[in-house]
C-alpha cells in the first residue's frame, strides 16, 4: 500500500507512475472544489496548512539552535529559543483553535494598517508634498473591514487559494494522462 505513493523524483516522469500523477490531480481538484463551495471547510484547511508551515520552521529553528549550542554563548542562543516557543505555540493554537486565531490575525492585521495610516497623517501633516489620497482611504476602509468582518480575508485567501488548488490539480491530472499515453520504445 505504501509503495503505491513512493514516486522516484529523479525518474518522475515515467509510465508507471501515470496513475499517481492522476490520483494526485484527483484529489487536488477535489479539495480545491471542496474548498471553494465551503469556506469553513476551506478556512480549516488553510490554518491547518499555516499550522504545518509553521510546525516546518520551528524544525529549522530547532536545526539552527542546535547548531549554535556548539560555539556560541546562552546569550545568543536565547532569542532562539523564544522564538521556537512562539512557534510551537502558534502552531497548536492553529490547529485548536483555527476560526478563532483567523479572527484574532485578521482583527491585528485590519488594526495595524489603520494604525499605520494614522502615524502617516500624523507624520506628514506639515509636509506640503504628501497627500492623503484615494489609496490611503482605501487601506483604511480595509482596515476597518477587516477589524469589522474578520473572516473577509480568511475567505478572499481560501477562494484564491483553493482556485489555484484546482489549477494544480489539473495541470497534473494532464500530465498523467500524457505519461499514461505514451509508447515506450
């Protein structure tokens, strides 16, 4: 059962390995769709993505500190350390908790790009050269989107994603067809 999913990297494009190249497309499509008709299905999916991404870079964090506790000082080492916390509790806090984490970062993020356009105004009131124009209003109205409706950027990421999934998906459906239809000399 395993071997049916081991595929050899360095003779990826062989006859045999057609149908894994079709299951593979199959389920991509199928998750894309999946996703693109049910967004909390899709959301889940993506904070656990997120959450195997991150679990991905607390390895390499793990993989640098070890290196580091060879030749340099606690001191240097510490950062480190706090930042694999970090990790490890985002990690789990986006498995556990996927809906609300998504609220959480959309309601930071939508706060930071009204707060950053405030220090702007504030910044460059005087300077006759910076105006608040039709872009700033518009990352502002974004922002309070955002901090108002926090599932409208989990939603817009999960429907470009979950197209792109479906993309993938048959651009390797076709090639598995294409390695399935050829003669071997």
């Amino acid at each position: 059962m395993f071997q049916m999913f081991n595929i050899n990297f360095s003779n990826m494009y062989k006859k045999e390995n057609s149908t894994k190249f079709m299951i593979i497309g199959v389920l991509l499509i199928s998750f894309g769709v999946l996703s693109f008709i049910n967004k909390g299905i899709g959301i889940k999916l993506l904070s656990f993505a997120f959450s195997l991404l991150l679990l991905f870079f607390a390895y390499l964090n793990l993989k640098n500190i070890n290196e580091l506790r060879r030749y340099a000082p606690k001191e240097e080492i510490a950062p480190f350390i706090g930042i694999q916390y970090i990790l490890l509790i985002s990690a789990i806090l986006l498995i556990v908790f996927p809906t609300k984490i998504q609220i959480f970062i959309s309601s930071i993020f939508g706060i930071y790009i009204i707060y950053s356009q405030i220090i702007n105004l504030i910044r460059n009131k005087n300077n006759p050269y910076y105006r608040f124009g039709a872009f700033n209003l518009i990352k502002v109205i974004f922002g309070f989107v955002l901090i108002f409706s926090p599932f409208f950027l989990s939603r817009f990421i999960v429907s470009i994603l979950s197209l792109i999934l479906v993309l993938i998906g048959f651009s390797i459906l076709s090639v598995g067809n294409k390695l399935k239809n050829i003669d071997i000399i």
